[in-house]
C-alpha cells in the first residue's frame, strides 16, 4: 500500500520566487497546488516543464481576497505557503487563515511583506536597509498601517520547524 503524498499549496505559483518553492516541493515529492490569476496564461507554461510537474502539480485560478477559490486549493493540503500574499488590516477578514483552518492546514510558512521590513520611524536616512532592520512592532500597532506579520496565522505552526529537505 503506497503511501499518501504531502500536499501544499503555494500562492502565486508562477511567480520568481514562488516558482523556486514549488520546483523545490515538486523535487522532494510533494504534490503541489499552485494558485495564479489564470493558469491558462501561457506565461505559466514553464511551470509544466519543470520535473514531476505533470503528475505533482496541479494549478488553481485563485483571488486572494475571494475565500471560494482559496479554500479549492488549499483543501487537503498538508502545507500552506502564500508568497503571493495580503497583510490584511483590521478591517479586512483574511481569506487565507480562514480557509487554512478550516482546511486543517498543519504548517504554514508566511514569507514575507512590506510591514515586516523596514518600517522603523527613526532609522537613519543615510543608512543602508539591511537583516538588521525588522519592522517595530510598537509602531505597527500604534500606526495601523497593515497587521504586524509576526501575528498573523499565529494559531497555525509554521514549516520551518519541520523538515522539508
């Protein structure tokens, strides 16, 4: 009896970096679901040719903001990673936690956004941004600009404490 593949849904599959994360799934085994605006776009082809694409990889017509076609794609999936993602404000619901929970999604790996970086009221101008320069959370909270990154999908664990090599 053959064992279930892991699912994972990566958001913004066609793009740069989203497009490395699903190669690396695809070559460890994993069956991936990809979202895109359209993945009839032949800009999307390329994604196709990469190995065990034809039989891991498997393409959804998602919105981030419409919950109906994230839920599709991120239902059975194992992993979420959304690289193509929202930083949602307080006035918005996010689709995306909404539809992992409810999809039992056991990891998920939020990669980045313009909030986590940067956004230090006092940083000196002439200085070059750098991995020293997180986000401070104080003046997230107080600004309200967009959610603090580290809060978000805090119910759910995240990847990298599990072993994807």
């Amino acid at each position: 009896m053959e064992m279930e593949k892991k699912k994972v849904c990566v958001t913004g599959a066609g793009g740069f970096l989203a497009s490395w994360i699903v190669k690396l799934f695809l070559s460890k085994g994993y069956l991936v679901h990809g979202t895109m605006r359209d993945p009839r776009d032949e800009k999307y082809a390329y994604l196709n040719k990469l190995e065990r694409a034809s039989d891991n990889l498997k393409a959804f017509k998602a919105d981030l903001l419409d919950y109906d076609s994230l839920q599709s794609a991120i239902t059975g999936c194992a992993g979420f990673i959304p690289v193509a993602c929202l930083v949602p404000t307080s006035a918005l619901v996010n689709p995306e936690e909404r539809a992992c929970t409810e999809a039992k999604v056991k990891r998920v790996v939020h990669i980045s956004s313009v909030a986590a970086f940067g956004m230090i009221p006092n940083w000196p101008k002439d200085r070059f941004k750098d991995e020293t320069c997180w986000s401070d959370k104080e003046y997230c909270r107080a600004t309200e600009v967009e959610a603090c990154p580290w809060e978000v999908d805090t119910t759910l664990p995240f990847l990298w404490n599990s072993s994807v090599h």
